[in-house]
C-alpha cells in the first residue's frame, strides 16, 4: 500500500468530530465550470475531489472541505457543476448520489458530507454482496469482448471475480482450461465470434510466428478477433509506445482466453513493421519488463508467478531484401486468477493520509468474505456480515442461544418511549455519589429532550481502546429521537483539554460504530465539554466549538439535518455501539485464520465496567466455561489504556505453557507461575493471575510476591479462580477467607447443553466430597447460582472399549467427523499425562494415516501448543487448560490421587465447545 497523496491533507483539528479532507480552493457552479472549457485546471481539482470521496467511502465516512474561489457564490443559487455531480456518481457506480452525498455551505468553505460505503444493507439480510466492497474510480482490470478491449468497471467487479474464481475451480478440476465469456463486462459490445472459428485464428497466428522472415506490405491470412490484436508503429518512440500499450491487452487477453498482440501490422492485418532503427533485444526487454511489472492476484492456491507468456520477434524485409524492423507478437495466456493492468484508482484513509491501494490489499479487500463455518453453524449466530456491510468491518457471531446484539442492547441500552433513560445505572449511582453536581449539570443538558439513552461511562475512550485522558470525570453518550448524537465529557478543568484533542474519542467512536459496529446510516457524533466545578455544589459550562445550544434544537448546528437520528435509526446505531463494546476477538479468529469477533456476556461486561482506580484488587471465582480467560485479556487492555501502560508494566501469570504462549503479546508480559518465581520483573506494576487453583504453594510463595509488586507500584492486582477444576492435589496459596472482593462467574457459555448437564452434575458430586478448599455452604450456594445461558444441544458420549480397539476406533471418529466438514483444528485428544498422550500418539499415527490414506495427514498431529493451527491437538489434559476445541476425545482418564479423579475429569470435558467422547478403557 503506497502513493500518498500528498496535496490532500486529512485536517483533524477542525470543528469536526470526524476525518475531515481538504482540497484547497476549486470554483464552483454550473457556469462557472461550463466557463473553464475543462482546463487542467478543473481536471485536476474534479480529481482531487473523486480522490478524497473515495477514499472516506471506504474508510468510514467524513467530510471533504472545499474553497470556493468565487467569494460571492452562493450554493442554493449556483449549484455545484455537471462534471463534479458526475465525478460523484463515478465514484459510487450510481445515479443515486443523495444516497451518500450531503452538500452544505459554510462562508467561504463548501462542505461535502461523506457517508460510508456499504456493499449491501443490514436490512437486507442477504448472503451475498449486491455490490462491489470498495468504491474504486477504476479497477485496474481489463478484459476482452470481440475485437475490442474494456475495463471491468466497480460496479462489475463482484459478477467479474466470481466468474474467475469458478473458472480457476474448473481448470484445477478438470486440469484444462475452461473456455466461458465473462459475464455481465460486455458493455453493450459483440459477443464474441462463434466458437468453431476460435482454434482456426489462434491456429494460423501460431503458424505464422514459426516463420523466419516477413515482407512488409504482406497481408496476413487470418484477422483480428476476440484471441488476436493489431498494432502498428504509430510513434517514433516504438519502446515507450509499446509500454504504455502493452498492459492494457495483457490484462484483458489474461482476464479472458488468452491471445496474441501483434506490433508492426495495421488493423487490414497489413505487415508494416517498424518506422526507426530498434535493436531486436531491446524490444525483447521492454516486453518482459513491462509484463513482470503487472499484478497477478492468486488465490486459487496456485504456484505461477507473474503474467504467463512468450514474445515472438519476426524480421520484417522488402521485395530488395532489405531490413524494415521487425513484428513483435507476444502471446499471452489465460489466466487463472485476475491479472491487473496497474493499481486500481483506489484510495484509503490510513494513518492519517490518504494512500492508494495496491492491487494485492485491494483484491484482499474486494474479495473478503465471512468465513466457512459451516460444521460451526450451530454454534454460531451471525450478527455482522461482509455481505452487507462497509468496507472495514470484520464478521461478528455471537453464541447461539446467547443473547444477540438486539437483545443485548435492550438490557444494556433501552430506549425510554417518553423519557431519557439513564445507563449503566450501577455507574450512575457510583459518579453521582462522587461528584456531587454531576446529576444536575446533566440534566440542564437534556431539557426539552424527550426520547433516548444517555450511556455514561468513566471513560468512552478506554471502552474504544484509546488512553484515558486523566483529567476527565466521565464521559455521557446521548442517543435521543430527533437530535444529533452527543458525547459530553465532562472535565474538572478546561485548560487541560488542549484543542483539538477533546474531540479525539468522539471522532473514534463514530468510525467504530461504522468500521467496527456496521453501521450504515448518516451517522455523526457531536463533542461537548462540560465544566464540573468540584469546589462548590453548583456546575458550569465553559463555551466551546461546540457548544449547548449548537448540539441540540438548532438550525446552526454543522452537520446537515439528515445526521438527526430518528425513532427508526436508534436501534440500529445502539446495536453497533454493542458490538463495538462487547466485541471480543474470538478464538475462532486463529482457529478460522481470519480475524472474528465474539460478544461478551452482560456479567463479563459488568466485570469490566469496573472503577480500576477504586477495585484494584478483586478476585473472580468462576465456574468452568464462564468465560474467565477472555475477561482477563480485556481487563488487560483496559488496564493498558487507563493507566497509559507499555506491556512490559503488565504481567500475565498462568500455569502452563500453552495458555502462556496463547496469551503472549496481547498487550502485556505472559510467564508461567514456575518462570515467575525464577525471574524479576522490575516494571511490572500490575498483575492478571490466571487458572490460580493449580499454583503450587510448596515451590514458592507466588501470592505473597505478586502482592509486594502490585502493592509497591499501586497497581492492578485481579486473580481468577476455578475451584472445581483443581488437578493437583496441593495447597495453592489462596486462603478463602482473605479473597476479598470477590465476584463470581456463574453463567456457563463455552458448552453445549449435553456437556453442562454432565459438568453440573459432576460438580455437584465433587462438591459433596468436600475435597475444595472453599467453605462447603459457599459452595453449594455457587453451584445454585449456575446456569447454561444457551439452548445449544450438542452430544456427549460416555463409553468403554477396549484398549487394542481404541486407536483404530477414536482414527474412525476423525475421519467420520472430517467428513461431515469439520476440520482437524476443531478436534482436541486429552490423555491424562504426557506420558500417556505420547503412548496413545504412536498408537493413533499410523490408523490415522490408513483412516485418512486420500487425505494430506503428514502432521495432522498437534500439541497444545498448536491449537491455533489446522491440526489435532493430542495432549495431556493439564496443558490443554484455558484452552478449546469444537471436538474433544478424553481418552481413559486415570490419577492416582483418587480425590481429584473428578476435577481432572471436569477440565479434560470442559475444553469442548460441542462434542465430547468419553472413553475408558
């Protein structure tokens, strides 16, 4: 991805929340522009214009900010020019520009709002895009329709690609190429000559270039087609005519059948051969200089590098047998996958600047599509898809039976029918008791405001993933029927929000709610400050850009009227704003190979909704599959952004090395608890204890230092706890008395309904034995509270078979399961040691390799190291703790400490997401 374009500046300190573009001055109005005659001029500010319009469609939206160079025009009275009206529907491949473009005038600036581009419509529902994933001015591609040669345009691009990744399908299918016309490119242009006359061309164009020599005046036995091109010499310069011709007809003779290019024969197919003295070599160079410079996208897994062709250079002599030049004929072949003339004409806004897409991020991009989980349907409800939304968003699930993004916003952000309803009321409740004023200054904002939410948090900033700014009090979202989107920060001093800055999460959020969240609509979010005076029972409002009486009720305000949210928008902006704070990168995102979001639940999301500045040290107890792994890597992330910490201050500390490798570099320093008694970690300042329950006291007080560090540096000091999976049978470190402030974990979401059932009562059964070191009644009390928050079934099996039987059978299991479409990523075999999960490898390798003899099987064999790769995971049930699979196999299960037989039991079953074999022996 390069190019910047260096004359359009992304202007972030405007009065605008939002990526604002200038292009500097440009006349405007039809007959101004009719006056120019489209000068150099006008062509280059009508680029500009195209440009920075592009580029916002496909980053999210913004605003494009012109100076008219006639100070006296008027936007109502002379419009805005026929040439830029068209350079606007060029962009979006539609007449419809009011669907995406709102123009406004502000003095001497004219404003172009920008709304983001979406392939399709969340309404729509529909499981394939109906248009192109980006806006694109040109494609870059070209193909082939009789005797002439077009470019793909946006519009067709989707219809285009999918013709030629079915075609690439048929030729690694039947290993010949496949013959079809390119659908819905034509362009209105002749179909191509029938299909009888296609081998008799290329045939006689073949036979020709065997030739040694060639008169010129000579006339070819055969013409121009859909397979054959005439070029002659029009210029003196042959090998720069030849460099800026070649691509063109490359791409278009690749992106079709293949074909030939012949310089040095006029369009009669009359030999003309070369005007000026050029050396054969050099004509032989330009070719394959020019052609190595053109863009294959592969992705048909195929291994050829670059355009496939071969140049053929002719002599070309007259009657006297004199030199006159030579033909140069160059022979392309059909391509499997789209060959690019050059980049596409498309831009993003990337850092800060507009950068064109090269070809391979472009395709990367155009060709993105929600991942194949097909075995996973089940499991799985999709919230977010890239068939019909912006550019930037990545696919979002949610957990069947879970409660969805609607249903989440009901609970957490409910629109009140004749009032403001007031959210997180936990919150609320906490800042109104610290501040005393807040509640009041609130509401003199909201007067006349009827229908809504106000969403407070402590910091909008840290809920997005930016640093908190320390000098704010909190923050209040205000989303309310018939008024603009409103974020009022709330601060205890003005001057310590420097200009432009106060606007930073505002302009965050609302790219969020569209790149994140999928939001499609106008969609704007205004920045107000407001004053807090802490010294006195009273409030007061310091003026701003922005100020009260500009963000609500006023015909003033800078954004058009159509950014008014309405009754019918709301709950479409509130679900992207639950997407955008409950999504979680999922464990399907490694699984998958491509990056996923998953949503938390309600009590995952109260947990890290928490004061970190007040509940510095908090310990959660959770039951198994409650999500206890994924809380602490966003309470990670939180603690990165409030307290402006680098990852070396964060310390990560688990019990074994595969969870410790899954969590490495995820924002903080990740160490087993073994490795953390060895080392120092003199930058460390706060500590996430994670699978706590099986420490090991004996080797070293490992509670005692983390609590001197954290202590020390005033840090962050969380520790989760899951009594019920304990696998070793020593004192861990943790007394129950002193685990103060507890918060417990109770709703199970990782297992099918099977699995919980026999989990459930699994516990219970060890809660009886009373071999846990937490109080018998507590306890009891926990396991009350538990429940599968889901409806999924799923299958659990519980049987014994015979030891000689076993690996021939679990191999069977495999491959019966590949069938069905699972992947060798979404199985898990857990032994009760290493030295058992070793034993039983070299028992299933080989009836594994005989199960799946037409299958690629050379490794298909893991460790728990290995669980974000597209292998079987065969471990010992103590490594593969944290993590997950879809399938696991718990192959005969044995300790001979008897008590803890259970325990060992409930985490080898609690690693699966739908399916459990249970095997003994």
């Amino acid at each position: 991805m390069a190019n910047q374009e260096e004359d359009l500046l992304i202007n972030l300190n405007t009065n605008y929340a939002d990526v604002v573009v200038d292009i500097g001055k440009i006349l405007v109005g039809e007959s101004c522009r009719k006056k120019m005659n489209e000068n150099q001029n006008q062509k280059r500010q009508q680029r500009h214009l195209s440009i920075a319009v592009c580029a916002l469609l496909n980053s999210g939206g913004g605003i494009v900010r012109m100076e008219s160079e006639d100070r006296n025009y008027c936007f109502q009275e002379h419009g805005i020019g026929l040439d830029i009206e068209n350079s606007l529907r060029d962009c979006i491949g539609s007449n419809e520009i009011g669907e995406y473009f709102t123009w406004m005038q502000e003095g001497s600036n004219l404003l172009l709002f920008v709304k983001t581009w979406s392939c399709g419509g969340l309404e729509q529902g529909s499981a394939e895009a109906t248009k192109p994933r980006l806006c694109s001015l040109s494609t870059g591609l070209f193909y082939r329709s009789s005797t002439s040669v077009f470019p793909v345009k946006s519009r067709d691009t989707p219809e285009f690609l999918r013709g030629k990744k079915s075609s690439a399908k048929c030729d690694n299918v039947g290993g010949l190429s496949a013959k079809r016309a390119l659908p819905s490119c034509s362009d209105g242009a002749n179909e191509t000559s029938p299909n009888i006359q296609k081998p008799n061309f290329q045939d006689a164009a073949a036979r020709f270039l065997k030739r040694d020599k060639v008169l010129v005046g000579e006339v070819l036995d055969f013409t121009e087609t859909t397979h054959i091109e005439f070029k002659q010499y029009s210029t003196e310069n042959i090998l720069k005519y030849m460099s800026e011709n070649l691509p063109n007809y490359v791409s278009a003779f690749a992106n079709t059948e293949g074909g030939y290019l012949f310089f040095g024969v006029d369009d009669n197919g009359k030999v003309t051969g070369t005007p000026s003295n050029v050396e054969k070599e050099a004509l032989e160079q330009a070719v394959a200089e020019t052609i190595s410079s053109m863009s294959v996208y592969h992705s048909c897994g195929s291994e050829a590098l670059g355009v496939q062709f071969q140049t053929h250079i002719l002599d070309v002599y007259d009657q006297a047998e004199c030199s006159q030049g030579y033909i140069c004929a160059v022979h392309t072949e059909r391509s499997c996958c789209p060959v690019f003339h050059g980049d596409p004409e498309s831009w993003m806004v990337m850092g800060g600047k507009i950068e064109r897409l090269r070809a391979g991020k472009w395709m990367e991009l155009m060709t993105a599509a929600d991942p194949v989980v097909s075995a996973l349907a089940d499991e799985f409800k999709t919230e977010l898809s890239l068939a019909n939304g912006p550019p930037l968003i990545k696919p979002v699930y949610s957990k069947a039976g879970l409660q969805c993004a609607a249903e989440l916003q009901e609970h957490l952000y409910p629109v009140g029918s004749n009032e403001i309803k007031w959210k997180p009321e936990t919150i609320c409740t906490d800042l109104f008791s610290e501040y005393p004023g807040l509640e009041d200054l609130m509401r003199k904002q909201l007067r006349g405001v009827t229908q809504g939410v106000l969403i407070f948090s402590r910091s909008w900033a840290v809920d997005i993933g930016l640093q908190k700014n320390q000098d704010v009090v909190c923050d209040a979202l205000l989303v309310a029927d018939s008024e603009y989107p409103v974020l009022f920060t709330v601060v205890r001093d003005t001057s310590c929000v420097t200009s432009g800055t106060w606007r930073e999460t505002a302009r965050a959020l609302k790219q969020k709610l569209v790149n994140d969240g999928g939001y499609t609509s106008r969609v704007c979010v205004i920045p107000q400050i407001l004053l807090l005076n802490g010294t006195e029972d009273q409030t007061a409002v310091k003026e701003n850009d922005f100020s009260r009486q500009e963000t609500l009720h006023d015909s003033t305000s800078p954004y058009p009227k159509s950014y008014i949210l309405t009754s019918r928008d709301i709950p479409a902006f509130l679900q992207a704003l639950v997407i955008v704070v409950l999504g979680f990168k999922s464990y399907l995102s490694d699984h998958l190979g491509c990056e996923i979001f998953s949503l938390l639940t309600l009590k995952q999301y109260e947990l890290l909704s928490k004061n970190l500045h007040k509940v510095r040290k908090l310990f959660i107890l959770g039951l198994p599959g409650t999500g206890k792994t994924v809380v602490a890597l966003k309470i990670i992330e939180k603690i990165k952004n409030t307290f402006h910490c680098s990852a070396d201050e964060i310390l990560y500390i688990c019990e074994n090395q595969p969870l410790r490798d899954f969590v490495r570099n995820r924002n903080c320093q990740a160490v087993t608890r073994a490795a953390f008694l060895k080392k120092n970690f003199p930058d460390v300042k706060h500590i996430v204890v994670d699978e706590a329950q099986n420490f090991r006291h004996d080797e070293g007080d490992w509670y005692q230092r983390t609590r001197s560090i954290v202590e020390r540096s005033g840090g962050i000091f969380w520790v989760f706890v899951d009594f019920f999976q304990t696998t070793y049978p020593y004192d861990c470190g943790l007394v129950f008395s002193e685990m103060d402030p507890q918060e417990w974990l109770t709703k199970m979401v990782r297992n099918a309904k099977e699995i919980w059932c026999f989990m459930l009562n699994l516990m219970r059964k060890i809660h009886q034995a009373r071999n846990i070191a937490m109080p018998y009644e507590v306890l009891g009390e926990f396991l009350k509270q538990a429940e599968c928050a889901h409806s999924l079934p799923g299958s659990f099996r519980e049987q014994y078979i015979r030891s000689d039987e076993l690996a021939n059978y679990v191999a069977e299991l495999c491959k019966s399961y590949l069938d069905q479409g699972y992947s060798l990523g979404d199985m898990a075999i857990l032994c009760s040691r290493q030295r058992e999960a070793d034993q039983f490898r070299q028992e299933l390798q080989p009836e594994l390799a005989r199960q799946l003899s037409k299958s690629r099987v050379r490794g298909a064999l893991g460790l728990a190291e290995d669980v974000s790769k597209d292998v079987i995971v065969l471990d010992s049930i103590r490594r593969f703790s944290g993590l997950e699979r879809t399938i696991v196999f718990v192959i005969n299960p044995y300790t001979p400490i008897e008590h803890i037989f259970d325990n060992l039991v409930l985490c080898a079953v609690s690693r699966a997401n739908t399916k459990v074999h249970l095997f003994y022996q």
